[in-house]
C-alpha cells in the first residue's frame, strides 16, 4: 500500500501553521500530531504549549472539522487540525451584537403584539 499524505494544522486569527506529513497506512492522528512537531506549530502561533504531564492527551483535534480522538486511524488527505479555547463566548457576542444594534437611532425594533379585539 501507498504511505497517506496528511496535513496537521495549527491555526490562529493572526496565524496558520501547517505540516504536511507522508505517514505508513493504519496511522493514528496521535502519529500524525507526534511526527509533525505540534508542539512547535503551538509556539509559532504563539498559543500555550503542550503540559508536560498530558503530553498530546491535553490537545483537542478533529479531522476536516469533526472533533476525533486521537487514537482514530487517518485516510489519505485528511487534515488533522489542533482546536485551542475561544475567546469570546459566541451567545455572548450574539447578545452584545443585538444591544450595540438596539441602542442604534435606526435601529428597527420588533413589534409587539396587541391582543385581538374582544367581541
């Protein structure tokens, strides 16, 4: 069989870091993280670095989006990418959004509904 062409990616708002990997068939997103020199990628992109005491366990990955384990075996050109914590809560950022919007002279307000007539 043909070795998998993988790439491990390590991305911030300011900065992408990637690492394109030729891996032996059965090779697990913990081999492909191990080989690529993550913890390099963390640094560049000037994000905390591995624990010494979890190793690649205190990582969250995922394959093309979908959060994996790390023990899930790797197809050809899969995308291996490390997620780090968000910054903002995004209900959070949707209510700050929808006041800023409120308090704004244009803004147009929902309507509220009147009670039908009583007949």
């Amino acid at each position: 069989m043909t070795e998998l062409a993988v790439t491990v990616v390590v991305a911030t708002q300011a900065q992408v870091w990637t690492a394109r990997l030729a891996l032996p068939p059965g090779s697990s997103v913990r081999d492909a993280l191990a080989q690529s020199g993550v913890s390099a990628g963390l640094q560049e992109c000037g994000l905390p670095p591995l624990d010494p005491a979890l190793g690649l366990d205190g990582l969250r990955v995922g394959v093309f989006g979908q959060r994996c384990e790390l023990d899930q075996l790797l197809r050809d050109q899969d995308r291996v990418e490390v997620y780090r914590d968000l910054v903002f809560d995004p209900m959070e950022s949707r209510r700050r959004r929808y006041a800023h919007k409120m308090a704004s002279p244009k803004a147009v307000r929902p309507r509220r509904k009147t009670p039908p007539a009583a007949r």
